[in-house]
C-alpha cells in the first residue's frame, strides 16, 4: 500500500473470528482492515453577504472552487476540525454558528457535517492546497466552476436560512441521493 | 490483529510519503492504518410519550440501558443506519424525524449524530445485542442504569424540544466535553 518497505499488503475477503461479515484481512500477516466511513467537517463562512471559497491546488478538481472543508482527524470534535480547515485553506479564523447541514455520499461512504460560519477577521489567504481564496457576493459565485455537488448544495442551502435563527440542518437534495 | 493466521502484523509510527503526518505503518508489509474518526448513528424512538430503551447484552455495559444505536456501515447514510440500528437491537420499524443532536467523543474519535424518531407501530422486541426493550415514561426512565453519558444527554435533550418544529441539533453538554 506504500513503497517505503518495497513490499504490498496481500488482501483477501475473510470473516474475521467474532465477526459476521466479510472483511479485507492481509494474507501476510492477519492484519484486518475495518474500513470506516469518513467524516468531512466544513463551513459556509461569511464575512458581512460575501461567502469564502477556496480554488483547488490539489486534485481532484484542482482549479474549481470549494468551501474550507476535510477529513475530521483523531481526537478532534467536527467544531474544531471545521475551524482547522478554515484556517489550513484559507488561513482564516472563523467562529461557527451552527449546523448547516449533513451530507452523505454513500458511494464513498463519506459523511459531511457543514457548518455555518462567520469571519472573526476580514483577513484570508491561500493555504498550501488553495491557488486563490476569495470573498463572493452572492451574484458573482461561480457556479460553474465549483468543484464537487455537495459546494452547490450547502450554498443554496445556506441562502435558505441566511436570516433563520433555529433551522434544522439540510441533508441531500432529493436529486441528490 | 487476529489469530487467523496465527501471525500479527508489526505497526510501527512512520510518515508514509506523500503524508504530513505519523501514522501506523506496519513493518511487515508496509501496510497504512489511516484511522478514522468513527461515525455513530442512533435515535431517540417514541411511541406516543413513551421513550424505546434497549437493555444490552452485550459488553461494554452488559445489563445497561441504552438508545438503539451503533456505527454506521460503509456506503449506508446515517439516516438508513439509525433505521437498521433500531431494527436490528429492538425489531423497531421506525421513522425518522430530524437531527437531534450531534455529540463528539473526541477521546475516543467518535462522532455521534442522534435522530429523532418515531415508531411506525407498537410493536418492538429484543435483538440478539437486547436482553430487554422497553417503553419508558419519561418518570420511569432508569437513570442510574444507563450505559453511556451520551444516553443521558440525549435524553435530556429530546425532552428539551419536546414540542419543537425547528431547532439546531445539539451538541456535548458544557460539562461532557
Ligand atoms: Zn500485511
Ligand atoms: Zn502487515
């Protein structure tokens, strides 16, 4: 699975002792892989009507727009993983608001906890996996260039409820299940 | 990791290429255990005013009562996973109503989102992780015996909005962090 030992993991389909369904075990040395379904925490963030979004330097979709958004790490609570996203994208210090949303895309087995949020600061610039970052009023987000579904989502999502105190948060759009 | 092959794997700490961080490396292998936070799902279930507590039968807490509830299988939304949760610990055919609440354990790297739901009918029964289900007015809720503080929680928390349409979901109580 990495080349730093020059040798790959040999997986194979097995019932691992105690459980009851087939799993990835390596045939070279019993280790059994439970694979998880992954957790991205992110957030709409404003800063006064404009919403900070970030332009892709990595793949996939490198070049296309995106919110401040990633894997939730061990240890860390969805609240701090978002406002470390924040920051590691758009070296942005955001204070979140509430939950926005949660998203499932079961293909991936990922599930995307979304926040809304507002700038502490009018201060933001690009980190190491954004070319750009930039304040957009709602007229000017470029729609066509943003980088996954869910980003479409959230923000049509977050206009929905941009003056709603209590809300429930969305999940998938019915077309996008 | 098991005894399948009568072998376990040998992880050591190392920084994978291409990775900004330590991870479990094995050294037989090569193998990467890129751990992540586990995701929880689980619902607080009524029947009119009646609240579904299941009584494990299995360990951690072996004899404690607690929410249907378990971690979220791959490619599954939470949605369909706290629907199979409650079926398979308490036969429960259940509906799901909105996010009540999503908790964190960050000791353990465990994300809960907690449903508010609704039997479809009156009809439940232990699974084979039950010893016992059962209804509880909320006056007869076993507090002392409950497995988990985030049982509790969301309990405490359910009650809260009782009678609401529109609410964010909540979060670890100031004192369960
Ligand atoms: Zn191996
Ligand atoms: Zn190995």
């Amino acid at each position: 699975m990495n080349d730093q030992y020059g040798r790959e993991p040999n997986f194979e389909r097995a019932v691992p002792p105690g459980d009851n369904m087939e799993r990835s075990v390596c045939s070279e040395c019993g280790f059994v892989d439970y694979q998880n379904p992954k957790i991205v925490v992110g957030s709409v963030t404003t800063w006064n009507d404009k919403i900070l979004l970030c332009r892709r330097s990595i793949e996939p979709r490198s070049g296309f727009w995106t919110l401040p958004a990633g894997y939730l790490e061990l240890h860390e609570t969805p609240e701090v993983g978002a406002k470390r996203e924040a920051q590691e994208e758009a070296c942005a210090s955001i204070e979140i608001d509430r939950v926005l949303a949660i998203y499932s895309i079961p293909r991936i087995s990922q599930v995307q906890i979304i926040y809304r949020a507002t700038l502490k600061q009018d201060e933001i610039a690009a980190g190491p996996e954004s070319q750009e970052v930039k304040l957009f009023p709602w007229n000017e987000i470029p729609w066509t260039d943003l980088a996954f579904p869910s980003v479409d989502w959230a923000l049509r999502h977050y206009r929905e409820v941009i003056n709603a105190e209590q809300f429930s948060p969305f999940s998938n759009p019915q077309e996008g299940l």
